[in-house]
C-alpha cells in the first residue's frame, strides 16, 4: 500500500489555475442556474404555474425552487460518499452531467397552457435532478482544490465562492440585457429560456477539463491507508457535530446569498422599479464579490479563516435591517446600488474564508461526503427557502422591511457556531 502513496508524489502536478478552474466549473454553472431562476422568477411563474393571483403563482415557482433543495442532501451522500471511495475526479464528471441534464429539460419544456400539469412537473423535476447534482458538487470540488493546494486552502477554497459571482454576474449581465432589449410578451414568449440555454454550453467544456485532472496526493495516501471505509456511514454516526457546526457556518452567508438573487423579484413586485433596475444591481454586487471573495481568502491564510468570518457576520447582523429601511424609504437604482454593494462587502469576508474552515473540520477520507453533508442541509434550509420566506414574510406581515428579519436570525446562528468551533479546536 505503501507505493501508491509514492507513486502519486512523483506525478507532475498540475497548475494551481488548471485545479481551480477544473473544481470551479461545475460550481459556476450550478451557480448560473439558481441565479437565472432566481432572477427570472416572475416570468417562470407567469408560463409553468399560472394562477389568477400573481402573487400564488410566483410563490409556487419558488416553493418549487425550495423543494429542490430538499434533495441536495440526498445527494450529498450518494455523490460525496463517491467521491470519498472512487475518488474526487470522476464525482465531479458525474455531477457535472446532471446538472446539464436538469437544465436543458427547463430549456424544451412547453408552457402550461401547451401541455397543462405536465409543465410545472417537469419544472420540478428539472429542479431536483439538478439538486442532486448540486448535492455532491461543493463538497467534491472543493476537497480536490485543498488537497491539491495544502499551503493556500484559504485562497483555493475561495475561488468556489468567486465562481458563483462570476457565474451571478453573466446571470445578472444576461437579465439586465434582456429584460433592457425585449418586451414583456417576447420575454414570456421565449426570452427568458436563453439564459439557461445559454448554460448549457458550459458542460461540455467542464466535463472534459475534469476528466484530466489528477487526484491529489493527499487523498490518495487516505484511500490507500483505507480502501474499504464507507465514508457515509463514518459521517452520519460518528462526525454528526462537525456537520452541525457546519450547517450553522453556512447560515448567514447562505441566507444573506439568495436574498441577493431575490432583489431582483423584491425590486419589481415590491418597489415598482422596472426589471433592468434590478438586474443591475445584481451585476454591481457581482463585481464586488468577484474581486473581494479571493482577497479575503488569501488574507485568511494569514491570519485565520474565523478571524475575518466573525466581524463580517456582526456587521451583517447590525446593518442589514438599517439597509432595508432605507431602500423601502427611499427606492432606486442609487440606493439599490449601495445597499448591495455593503452586502457583498461583508459577505466576500464571510464566505471567502468559509470553504477552508468547512475542509479543516473533516479528515480526508470524509472531507467530501462531510462537507457535501453539512453545505446542503444549510443551503437546503437557509438558501433555498429564503425567496419564499421573504415572499412569505412580507404578505404575513404586509412589512417591505420583514426579509431582514431572516436574514438577522441566521446571522445569529452563524455567530454562534463560530464561537463554538473556535472554543473546541484549534482553528481560528
């Protein structure tokens, strides 16, 4: 068993760009797509579920957008628990496959009015093979980039943050222009379907880049060590703290992420503003987190992941209902503008150095499937569920403001789960 091990080491390393960009590109398209339905939520809801309230119709839209969530978690184990035995490579060939499958159903399917119940049915099937896919994705790739890069896990990990900005930004630069360039019936009639088949060009190319790139050293010294384990199994029973701690790393930052994906909706049905106006704003914060996000990885290397991570989760805390108060006060492009800017500012800090802290809580042997495990739980309940709680919170309550008191109490729970890792490790 020794010479395994061995035999990897004297392999030539690929460039820490190839690793990245290899883990990064499924993540960017999985990315694209919750972002493009995010965005494109209203005319979802008006062509696959309509209903004589708009206000019905878009939230079962985006109940169907939550409920691919529900998945995620299964497939966190079923492709995580792969990516442990068989290794990193061939689980991201996998998921990168599905995802594709999942997005070119949404692309061909008929509207309600062509094919009636079949339409929001297949919608949701679209959304949950494309959960399950998600389910393995983050864990696996973000495993291979730390492993490949032991000294800058910080900066490594980050870059899978950095590719959903960048994929949030092509989403958001597609909105803008589309919803700038065509007219509301063009937009319902066949407009909003380009974004997502323009997604589908990504999978190929993604398929074949991970199909080339080695395992890392590390974890085949793990694999070698212990062939036979089942790192499911070792997650569910003997690491379920770890898992806690990360659902609750994930809270704020998830939460605080698709309320940024939701702005668009909450500037049209809530504000008055015209689509554009929104979409716009999503494409600043994009920008934003594209730069920052791989800064503050690269600063957490240096001095620790949670040193950065806590600061950012108390400004999140104390300033997002303020901003909320000033943007329902004052709607426009301006303030729209600013509000997002300072978001993606904390977030950038937060979730920059959140994939490093996620990686060092969990051994090799269960990195993947434990990683996986926790992020999709946390997406699953503070990510995915967040544009209807918002949506439903806001018709509770009849309060523009009431999103933020969501995004307060994950916020919380973040704080809290920092805390305690701090306290019980060695990581800071």
């Amino acid at each position: 068993m020794s010479d395994a091990p061995e035999s990897v080491q004297m392999t030539k390393q690929p460039s820490a760009a190839r690793i990245i960009t290899a883990a990064c590109v499924g993540n960017a398209l999985e990315w694209y797509d919750i972002a493009v339905y995010s965005y494109f939520a209203v005319y979802v809801a008006k062509v696959f579920f309509p209903s004589g309230d708009p206000t019905s119709a878009l939230l079962l839209a985006l109940g169907t957008f939550a409920v691919s969530f529900l998945i995620r978690p299964l497939g966190a184990v079923v492709l995580g628990s792969y990516a442990d035995r068989a290794g990193r490579k061939p689980a991201l060939a996998l998921s990168i496959l599905l995802m594709v499958l999942g997005t070119l159903l949404i692309v061909v399917m008929p509207s309600y009015e062509t094919v009636g119940l079949i339409a929001p049915l297949g919608i949701l099937v679209a959304r949950l093979i494309q959960g399950f896919s998600a389910g393995g994705e983050f864990g696996s790739a973000t495993a291979l980039m730390v492993e490949h890069l032991p000294g800058r896990r910080g900066y490594a990990a980050s870059w899978q943050f950095a590719s959903q900005a960048a994929a949030t930004l092509l989403a958001a630069t597609l909105g803008t222009v589309l919803t700038s360039a065509l007219t509301e019936e063009q937009l319902l009639s066949w407009g909003f379907r380009i974004p997502f088949a323009i997604g589908l060009l990504v999978g190929p190319v993604g398929w074949y880049i991970r199909r080339h790139v080695p395992e890392a050293p590390e974890f085949a010294r793990s694999r070698a060590t212990d062939p036979g384990h089942s790192p499911g199994r070792v997650v569910l029973r003997e690491q379920k703290g770890r898992v806690l701690l990360t659902i609750g790393v994930l809270a704020a930052t998830t939460c605080l992420n698709y309320l940024i994906s939701y702005m668009p909706t909450f500037a049209i049905n809530n504000l008055g503003l015209p689509a554009s106006t929104g979409f716009a704003g999503v494409l600043i914060g994009g920008v934003v987190l594209l730069i920052a996000t791989p800064l503050a990885g690269h600063l957490s290397d240096r001095f620790g992941q949670i040193t950065l991570m806590v600061p950012a989760a108390v400004l999140i805390l104390v300033l997002i209902y303020p901003l909320f108060v000033l943007l329902v006060a004052f709607p426009g492009l301006g303030v729209l503008l600013g509000m997002l800017v300072l978001l993606c500012l904390f977030k950038s800090f937060y979730y920059g150095p959140m994939g490093a802290l996620m990686a060092n809580l969990f051994p090799a042997e269960t990195r993947a499937t434990g990683m996986a495990v926790g992020y999709n739980i946390g997406v699953a309940v503070f990510g995915g569920f967040t544009p209807f709680i918002a949506t439903w919170l806001i018709a509770t309550t009849g309060s523009d403001l009431a999103p933020s008191f969501w995004v307060m109490t994950t916020a919380v729970l973040s704080l809290v789960a920092l805390v305690t890792i701090r306290r019980r490790t060695a990581l800071r």
